[in-house]
C-alpha cells in the first residue's frame, strides 16, 4: 500500500491554479523531498492530503484512503508540521503539548517529554514568548509525540539553527527507520539530497520530475572546475560552460582518462573534480521547465 | 469534551470581565432605586409623556414609578445592550478567530471533525451565556433583598428568559456569520447587534415598522409587553429560535467544506 497517492490533483484558487493535475506517489517507507520555489504549489498539495482545503479535481490517497472521506481516521495516523507554526497564546508549551495529545485522545506525556530535552525545548515557557526556532520547535513535539505512521513536514527546517536541523533529521530518521514514511517539503536542496531516498520537483503547480535522490543526482557527469586556464580543453561531451574570473567551470560526461590527457600540459593552477550537486541538477530540470512551457505557450 | 474545556478556559477572562461590568452595573442600577423612586412620580408622569420617545424605550406603557417598570427599563438597557454584545462577541469570533490567530491549521489537523469542533464550540458559547445570565440573576436577586422590593418571580423569570432567549439568538447569527468570515471580525459582531437593539427602537416608533419586531431579537424582550401580558411573545420567539436554526445551520453546513486559509 501507498502511503501517499495523489491522482491528477488540481486546486485553482478562483482563477489562479494553485497546483495542476498533480500525480505523486510515495512508498510506505519512504523518505520522500518535494522540492520547488516559494508557491510552487506545495504548502497547497499539503493542504489537500490533510483535508485543510478541497482539491477541485482529481483524488488524494493516505493509506489507500480518500483524504475527504476517512479525514479523521487519516489524522490520527499523521504527524503534520506546518511551515508557520501557530498556537495559543497565553498558553504554556506543555499545555500547547497536552492540548494536541488530548484531541487525539492520547497520553504522550513520556514521548512530549524526550522530545523537548532533545530538542532543548523549554516545556514551561509560553508559547507567545517563543523565538521562531522554538515555536517550530513546538511544532515539531505535536507532530512527532504521537508516534505517527506518517510525517508530513512543510518546511521543517526554517528558523532552526544548524544544530537543531540535523538533530531533527536525526529523529526523523529514527522514525523513518522504525517504518514510518516521512513526507517534506522543502526549497533547501541539500537536505534533501543528504536524506531524503526520493524528490519529487515541482513548479508552477506541476511536477517535473520524481525519482530517487540517487537518480536525479547520477547524470554520469562531473563538474571540473579548473584555474589558470582559458578554454575548454577539446573534450566532448562538454555542458554548462561557466567562465570565471581566472578559470573556467564545465560539466563533463566523457571518460575520466581522457580528460586527464587533455588537462596534461595545460598551465592548470588549481583543479577541482567532483559530482554536480542537485542543486544544479534542480536548475537544469527548472531552465527545462521553463522552455518546454515556452513552447507549449507559443 | 476537550476542545469544550479549552473554549472555556480561552473565553474565561473576557467572561470574568463582562459579567463583572453588567452585573455591577445591574446592581448600581437597581441599588439607587430606593433614591429614584421618591422623586419618580414627576419623572414618571414626564417620561410617559414625551410621546415618540417614550414609546421607542417602551415608556409610555410602563409606570416607571413601581419597581417592575424600573427594572424592566433599567435591565431593558444594561442587560439588553450588554448582553447581546457579549453574545456577539462570543458568537463571532469563536470560529473566526482560530483562522485569525492561524491557529486553525493547528486545530483542523487533529483527528476531530470539524462537526465536533464547531459543536464543541457551540456548546462553549452556550455555557458562557448561561454563566453570565446566572450572574446577573444572582445579583439582581441580591440587590432587590437589599432594598427590600417585593417582586413577583414569575415576571422577573420571565424577562430575564427573554435576555437569555434574545443572547442566544445573537451568539447563534453571529456564529453563522462567523463561518464565512476569514478573519474575525469583531466589529460585523458588535454592529449587528447594535442594530438590532436599534430596530427595536425604530419598531416601537411607528406602527408601520413594527414588523420589525419580528426580525429583531429584542423584539420579545421589551419589558412593557411582557409586564403587560405576563407572557413572551411566542410569534417573535419562533421566528427568532428559527433564525438561530438558521444561523446554527449555515456554520455548519458552511465551515464543515471551507477552505481553511
């Protein structure tokens, strides 16, 4: 069974198209990074699985369920972290905690309790007092202290220091490897290359590519980086030729003995080779997006 | 049960503070009585007399010499005004104010459906209505001891029935009105029931307006008539309880398919 599985969804928002004919599947299991831009349309795909906001057309699935239909037997199984995270005022983080473990009708009193002192959240504090950071971290508590099947975490890492950001993939990938599916999204690239095992890429409300982390990084090709020289060495196949100041930066996709024989004897003073992070993968998938659109639009 | 508990621990303050303001009024009002009455009958006799105006305040068909028509003119404006601000204000922020506050994604994302939240809700405002409506009986019971009235419990039941029939036809519009807003908007609440208080007025003016009485809540709280017949009038209640049907009706149907912002 599926986790997650969206079926041609579309949600215009009066004339404005939210997301459009969105088709997404994720494992159970799964570690899965939905990455686009601000208002790419993934805050709205998530409000949909979690019944917030109705889909115009098209279906969403959690667990083989429809999301309008089974709502509440959906939500209790899912842990959501929402990108702005807001709560009472006036209240305490303790109470703030209590307050969503009673409305699942649960006691994680025990589980609230190991998750502050991971996340060195102050329990007594209020939660108006709080900094970005510890609010999300608050947030992060009410989404993971009823030990939920599935986590679905818009942003999660925004307004937390680099420290709490990786003890909070630590968690996650705790819950991940006792089976749980984790579902985020996200514009960092790099955390989602570091963990997540599939992305999904998403623009203008519609998904350009999803496969495995591993596949969308392995393009066979590197990105040599060299100094002291002015053009490219003759090599084929050669993409995305960027000139620097002193140097010149290229994707190469051919054998790595022949690039070697044609650096030799080139005045290098400097070289890099090393993988072409997702990040310009993203960018390749984007400037794609961006012309195929074009075309359709002429 | 839970979310119910957390309303009413969300609301306490401002029930506090509203109860406290109209029950001293209330008091203030009826504890002065002794000293108004002694110069009443002038008074009386010249507020029966100012034509239109004590008939919009129900003047003229009160005697505002006897302590019933005191009370009845008195409450009419304390309880009557302050009530249904209260419940105005109970009634339409109560779902908007969780889209306000963006505390409904926090709150829609738990395993409650939103039937339950907005019948827990309801029964928040209900209780908080009943809370305030016991204060202001208990101090009203307290003050007419101290100035030593003697009252006929059945027309005070019966007034004090009304204000509690007018409150929750109030919360329950409000609380419809509520489920379309985005963001609670306190002054729609307060507006509305400040017009309603003054189509009441503009009903008792003319003959021709006295329709009115029928679409506004206050219509079967004017003291003079229920002095007068010892009995609500059971037209204006029924369009008022179907009003608030109405309005209970439309939350619900309305907020259970909102897109939440």
């Amino acid at each position: 069974m599926e986790a997650i599985q969206t079926n041609h969804l579309t949600k215009y928002y009066g004339k404005t198209c939210g997301i459009a004919d969105m088709s997404l599947t994720v494992g159970e299991g799964d570690f899965f990074g939905f990455i686009g831009p601000n208002g790419a349309g993934k805050s709205t795909t998530i409000r949909i699985l979690l019944g917030l906001i109705t889909a115009s057309s098209g279906t969403a699935q959690i667990f083989g369920k429809d999301v309008g239909k089974h709502k509440r037997e959906i939500l209790s199984q899912v842990g959501y972290l929402p990108s702005e995270t807001m709560f009472y005022n006036g209240m305490r983080v303790k109470d703030v905690l209590r307050l969503s473990a009673d409305l699942r009708k649960m006691d994680c009193t025990q589980e609230a309790k190991k998750l502050c002192d991971r996340l060195e959240l102050d329990d007594s504090r209020k939660v108006e007092e709080l900094s970005l950071g510890n609010r999300k971290k608050v947030g992060i508590v009410c989404a993971m202290q009823h030990r939920p099947k599935l986590y679905i975490l818009d942003e999660p890492t925004s307004g937390l220091d680099p420290l709490m950001q990786r003890e909070f993939y630590a968690l996650l990938q705790e819950r991940n490897q006792a089976g749980a599916t984790v579902f985020l999204s996200s514009h960092i690239l790099s955390e989602v290359q570091r963990y997540c095992k599939h992305a999904a890429v998403i623009r203008k409300g519609r998904i350009l590519i999803c496969d495995s982390v591993e596949n969308l990084g392995h393009t066979g090709a590197k990105r040599v980086t060299l100094r002291g020289v002015e053009g490219v060495p003759g090599l084929e196949p050669v993409r995305d030729v960027k000139r620097t100041q002193d140097g010149i930066s290229f994707l190469y996709g051919g054998k790595p003995d022949r690039l070697l024989q044609a650096l030799s004897g080139l005045p290098v003073t400097d070289i890099t080779i090393g993988e072409p992070d997702l990040e310009e993968i993203f960018l390749h998938y984007y400037a794609k997006g961006e012309s195929e659109n074009d075309s359709v639009s002429t | 049960m839970t979310l119910f508990l957390h309303e009413l621990r969300r609301g306490r303050t401002a029930l506090l503070i509203w109860t406290a303001a109209i029950s001293f009024m209330l008091g203030v009002c009826l504890l002065i009585y002794p000293q108004m009455s002694s110069q009443m009958g002038e008074i009386s006799a010249m507020f029966a007399d100012m034509g239109s105006f004590s008939a919009a305040f129900g003047m003229d068909q009160i005697n505002f010499g006897e302590f019933l028509g005191y009370f009845g003119v008195e409450c009419g404006n304390v309880l009557g005004m302050g009530g249904a601000f209260f419940a105005a204000l109970l009634g339409i922020s109560t779902l908007a104010k969780e889209e306000k506050e963006h505390t409904a994604e926090f709150l829609l994302t738990h395993p409650v459906s939103r039937t339950r939240i907005m019948a827990e809700k309801l029964a928040a405002v209900v209780v908080q209505i009943v809370l305030f409506n016991a204060a202001a009986i208990g101090i009203t019971a307290l003050a007419v001891l101290a100035i030593g009235e003697t009252v006929r419990v059945q027309t005070f039941a019966l007034i004090f029935l009304a204000y509690f029939l007018m409150q929750l036809e109030v919360a329950s519009i409000t609380f419809g009105l509520s489920a379309y807003l985005r963001r609670g908007s306190l002054g729609i609440g307060l507006g509305l029931a400040a017009m309603f208080y003054f189509l009441n007025i503009v009903a008792n003016l003319m003959d021709q307006t006295a329709f009115l009485k029928y679409i506004t809540p206050f219509g079967y709280t004017d003291a003079a008539d229920i002095i007068g017949n010892q009995a609500l009038n059971g037209a204006y209640v029924a369009v008022g309880m179907g009003l608030s049907l109405l309005g209970i009706g439309l939350a619900f149907w309305h907020y259970g398919k909102k897109d939440i912002a």
